[in-house]
C-alpha cells in the first residue's frame, strides 16, 4: 500500500503568527503560501492554515474541536511538550496524565494556537489504546465542557 497522508485546513486570523507558532515553535515544515493560506508539514501529515475575516473566538474547553498527533514514542512526546515551553508556546493544559492504572492511561497536553485552535499531543502507556481497548466507554474528560 502507498503512503497515505492526513489532511487538515482551519481557520486562522493571521498568516504571520501563525507561521511562528506552526514553523518556529512546533517544527513544522513550511510549504506554500499565498496571501490567503500557508501549507504546513506537522510530523509528515500537511495542515493547511486558512486566513478568515471572521471573528475567531476562544473556546471554552476542549470539546468539541481540537486537533494533534497521537506519538507511540513518550520520548518524542516529552520532546514536543520540552520544545513547545522552550518556545514559549501557549499551553492551554499543561503536560499531564489521564486514566492512571488503566489500559487507556496516556501523557497529554493541549497548545493554543494565535488562532484559538486547540491541540493536542499525546501518548498512550498501552499501543492497544489507540484504536482498541473497547470495554472503555471513557472518551475524553467527563467534566469538560462541550
């Protein structure tokens, strides 16, 4: 089977800020710009930022959007979330653990971008939480607004 890469566009307020909080603070990989989008690689997969005239307002939680990279490597992780305080990246939570002593325990932080977009960066103790470990019904913070 070929490659296959994720795709994401969102909105954005500025091409500027954007670019140094995508290229500068995450590491991505700068591609194409125009005067109304930038073309990003974030860990091989291509984002595309859209300049909006409309009103970006903050979210008040995580849900129901956000988006980011799940890492099968918590050193990479740890690496991100190091790099992303390094930079002086707004954390919108801070490095954390959910679901301690279970099967879908993983490491997560959540970044907020000049645009308000939330993401998130994770990595599961057990590989099996990614797509498996059914018998769970948690999904997310229960207590989060949505």
């Amino acid at each position: 089977m070929s490659k296959i890469l994720f795709h994401l566009a969102f909105p954005v307020s500025d091409l500027e800020s954007t670019k140094r909080f995508y290229v500068d603070g995450l590491g991505c990989e700068l591609g194409r710009e125009s005067d109304s989008a930038v073309t990003l690689g974030l860990r091989g997969h291509q984002l595309v930022a859209q300049l909006t005239s409309q009103t970006l307002e903050r979210q008040k939680g995580i849900y129901p959007r956000h988006f980011g990279l799940v890492f099968t490597s918590e050193k990479d992780w740890q690496a991100l979330a190091d790099r992303a305080k390094a930079k002086g990246l707004k954390f919108y939570q801070e490095p954390r653990r959910r679901y301690v002593g279970t099967r879908i325990e993983h490491a997560t932080f959540f970044l907020e971008d000049p645009s308000h977009n939330l993401l998130e960066f994770k990595h599961y103790k057990h590989e099996s939480a990614i797509f498996g470990e059914r018998e769970f019904a948690e999904v997310g913070d229960q207590d989060e607004p949505r």
